[in-house]
C-alpha cells in the first residue's frame, strides 16, 4: 500500500443470525440470479459457482430463516427448477435498501477522514 493513500472506514454489510451470516453480498448475487434464471444449476454457472457451493449457500439462508427463501421445485416433463419465497423475495428487497443505507453511512463517515490523520 502506498504511503501517500487515503484513510477510509470500510466494512462489509451482513446480515447475522447469531454468529452466523444470514444474508450478505454472496447471498443477494446468488438470489439475484436465481431470479432470473429460474434455476440454481443455471445461477450458479452465470456466477462461476460450483452448483455445491450454490446449493450449501441456500441451504443455509434456508435453515437459518423462519420461512425458506428459495423453493426447489422436483423435476418434470419440463424439469426442475427453483423459485424465491415471498419471504425471500422481501429479505433480497429489504437488504438491497439497508445495503444502500449503509453505503451511505460510510460515505459520511468518510467525509474529512484524512484531515484527522497526518
């Protein structure tokens, strides 16, 4: 790092349950592209994830929520497949918005900094 950098605060916005993380970036990437892809094999491709770890991801948001977030639906004519819970579609909106927040926060805690420090 170079001397001359700027000072910053930074951190990363979770969501715990316990010492657990709930929801966080890896979370809402994933949720997000199951969304549009209506399956966890094809999110986890388009996130260059191993279906395994996608899987062991959801299978812990899921364990850890009241509700489950993510739905698998068994295989048919047409395939299997996925959808997001109501419940998940709320937790993905609501981290999405307090995610922001936080941004924002830091941005102000930012402002100045290095006129603390010599």
């Amino acid at each position: 790092m170079a001397a001359n950098s700027a000072f910053n605060i930074n951190g990363a916005f979770l969501i715990n349950k316990g010492d657990e993380v709930f929801f966080g970036p890896t979370q809402y990437k994933l949720l997000r592209q199951i969304i549009k892809d209506g399956s966890i094999n094809a999110a986890a491709k388009n996130l260059n994830m191993s279906y395994q770890h996608a899987w062991t991801i959801i299978d812990k948001m899921n364990k850890l929520s009241p509700i489950p977030l993510v739905i698998r639906q068994k295989g048919g004519k047409d395939g299997g497949g996925c959808r997001i819970s109501d419940y998940g579609i709320r937790i993905y909106e609501e981290f999405s918005h307090r995610e922001s927040l936080f941004k924002e926060f830091l941005e102000i805690m930012n402002n100045g900094l290095d006129g603390c420090f010599i």
